[in-house]
C-alpha cells in the first residue's frame, strides 16, 4: 500500500521522498532537529532503558532498552500481543514500568517538571475528539485551556492548522460529520498546534482505508519535516513503517528483537523478524485459488 513511496529522508528505500534537510536540521550523524519557523523549537532525544512491566505476574515488557534520536521518526513495529500498547502507556507516563526509566534529553518522564520543560503530544488510535465540541474547538482545546493564545490567535492558528492538514473551512463542522480519516487528520492538527518537541502515535491508520491511511503517513511525514519534533510511531502495519520511518523497532513478545533502518530490517536474519515481514496469508489461500473449474452463475439470482 505504501509501496509508491520511494525513498525516505535518510536515504535508505522505502519511503517518503522529500527536499534533503540543511545539516544542522538532520535526525542523523548527532545533530539536533531544529524547526525552520521556530528555531528555538528542537526535537528531543527519547531514551529507554530497562523497562519491564507485569500484571497480574504475567511480565509484558521484559527489559526494553532504545534510544530515539531529535527529529527522527521512530517506528516501533511488531505483531499484535507483543507488547507495543503497554510501552506506549510507559513513554507518555500513562503508567509507570516496574523496573527500567525513560527519559527525555537524560530526564526521567516522572517528574511534574518535566511536561513544563519539553512539549509533548499524543495521537491516540481512536482520535479522542470531544463530539460536543466543533472541530476547531477541538483542535484549539489545548491552547483554550491554558490560555495561552488569544482567541483571535487561536482562531488564527486552527484554521492553519485544519489548513496544512487538507481539512481547510472544516472549522464548524461536527467530528460525528467527519470520516474516520478525516478524525484521525484533525487529532494529528490538534496535536500539532502546541508545537511538540516530542509525538506519538498509537496506530495512526488503523481502521483506515488504503486511501486515507497513505494520506494519514503521508501527513505524518510533512509535520515531522516541518516541524522537526521527535516522533514515535507504533504500529502493526509494515508497510507503514516501511513507508515512513527513519528506523524500525521491532518489538515481540516483550523484548526488542531488531532495530535499524528499513534496509536493515527488511535483511536481518531473526525468523520471527522474517517471518513476521514475509506472513501473507492470500497468496495461495484465496477461495478462487482452490476453486477446480471458475463459477459461472447463471439467470438472477435470489437474495
């Protein structure tokens, strides 16, 4: 689905082409992301270190250590069940892991200090829209609620917002109005109008169409170039993590089994990291595949 992309911003195949970034502006070779707009605005360095979590005794992170780097798009990827949404829960400080820290530019997440220190944002999978409020009121509820623009400001950058996001004019609509893309696009604006140094995504096309999932990459990769905040993806779906990711995380059953680029991945030698890429179940499974002789309905038929 994501295969009409490319190559991504790092120079490895696999994803979205874009206009090459001024060195000091790369999520590589130890420079910090900058913000063209805003040059003060820098992505932030996400590290994880030993991270275990368990319920009930049963351990369902099981010693996670990466390290995201300022600006980069950090794609954690792996089959359903091992793990990803319990790490989610850990980076955004939704729980606290049993053992292990994360930290953001060498600070651990737990401090109050720290949300005050470096902005951060969340996409949540199923957009969380307010549907008693308007879409702009939505995408602008972060900057209402702490006042910390003019309404007139406010008014300003929403419609910009909805603007970069191809919802322009959507300002008065109701999220019930919108499709499930269009709710996805619009909690990607709100998320995006503070200005994060640090996003995350949980599962940005799921439910989606073909259509609106590569328009949903699609965005992720644009505000990532222009805004230069550290962003981390989790996701289920290879080819959006192949279609959009600077590096690949691949997480099953509680450990980390492989990082590295898209090229790096697609060739590392683990089976469950090969077997989990290779799996494609319609290739010889298809009922028109096992049929002996094609179906030929003849006359209406009654339904």
């Amino acid at each position: 689905m994501f295969g009409l992309f490319s190559k991504n911003r790092m120079g490895h195949p696999g994803s979205i082409p874009y206009a090459p970034r001024n060195d000091n502006v790369t999520a590589s070779g130890g420079h910090e992301a900058v913000n063209p707009v805003s040059p003060t605005l820098r992505g932030v360095r996400l590290s994880v270190r030993g991270l275990r979590k368990s319920y009930q005794g049963t351990e369902v992170l099981k010693g996670i250590d990466f390290e995201v780097k300022p600006g980069e798009i950090f794609v954690i990827m792996g089959p359903s069940g091992g793990g990803k949404s319990v790490l989610l829960k850990q980076l955004i400080g939704l729980e606290q892991p049993d053992r292990g820290v994360v930290l953001i530019e060498g600070r651990p997440v737990q401090p109050p200090d720290l949300t005050n220190r470096y902005r951060t944002a969340m996409v949540f999978q199923s957009g969380a829209l307010l549907n008693s409020m308007t879409v702009g009121e939505n995408v602008g509820l972060y900057l209402t609620a702490h006042h910390l623009k003019t309404p007139g400001e406010i008014t300003e950058i929403v419609a910009r917002g909805l603007e970069q996001a191809g919802l322009k004019g959507a300002e008065n609509k109701m999220p019930d109005e919108l499709s499930d893309g269009m709710r996805k696009r619009v909690a990607i604006a709100r998320a995006l109008v503070v200005e994060p140094q640090l996003i995350l995504y949980d599962k940005p096309t799921s439910k989606l169409d073909p259509v609106s999932s590569v328009n949903v990459a699609k965005d992720i990769v644009k505000f990532n170039d222009r805004i230069q905040a550290t962003t981390v993806v989790v996701s289920h779906e290879r080819d959006l993590a192949f279609g959009i990711a600077h590096r690949i995380a691949m997480l099953a059953a509680g450990r980390i089994i492989a990082i590295g680029t898209p090229d790096e991945i697609r060739r590392h030698p683990d089976p469950q990291v090969q077997q989990f890429l290779n799996a494609g179940i319609f290739r010889n499974f298809s009922a028109a595949a096992r049929l002996p002789t094609p179906v030929r309905l003849r006359g209406p038929v009654a339904v």
